[in-house]
C-alpha cells in the first residue's frame, strides 16, 4: 500500500534519522556495558563469568533505554518528530 502511494521513496523514508539515531544508541549501550564489565571485574583484576557478562548487560540495557532519546543526541529528538509526524 505504501509502494503504491508513495513509491520507492516512501518505503525509506524516515531511515536517515532512525540509522543515526540508533548509531548513537547502540553507541552508548555497549560504551556501559564496557564499563560495567570493567566495573564488576574491580579494573581488570578478576575474571568475569558468563553470569556476570548477562548481568552487565542487562544493567547496560536499564541504564540506555533510562535516558529520553534527547539525552542521547539531538538526532533522538527528529526521529521521534518523523515516526510521529505524519500517519497514513
């Protein structure tokens, strides 16, 4: 329905700011999750478990999705403005 209406371009559209916006995201949860991992491993000095790799990725996860997309960039802010902006 959206190929017929809207052709090709209206199968992408809004796939700019969703690409960059989920850069960002994808960005800053594995940035946390480094850093919880390095936080749990007390600097590097014990070695981590499997449990713990899931446990720091599930606080790595709280913590990214706890912040508005605003926080993260301002590119959050136009991809929420075009997944809202016009319903067809």
């Amino acid at each position: 329905m959206i190929y017929a209406r809207d052709g090709l371009r209206g199968l992408y559209q809004g796939m700019s700011p969703n690409l960059v916006g989920s850069t960002f995201s994808w960005g800053l949860y594995f940035f946390l999750y480094g850093s919880v991992k390095n936080y749990m491993s007390e600097e590097g000095r014990r070695k981590l478990g499997p449990h713990n790799h899931m446990l720091a990725a599930a606080q790595a996860g709280l913590l990214e999705n706890s912040l508005p997309p605003s926080s993260i960039s301002p590119v959050g802010v136009a991809q929420l403005l075009s997944c809202a902006g016009t319903a067809h």
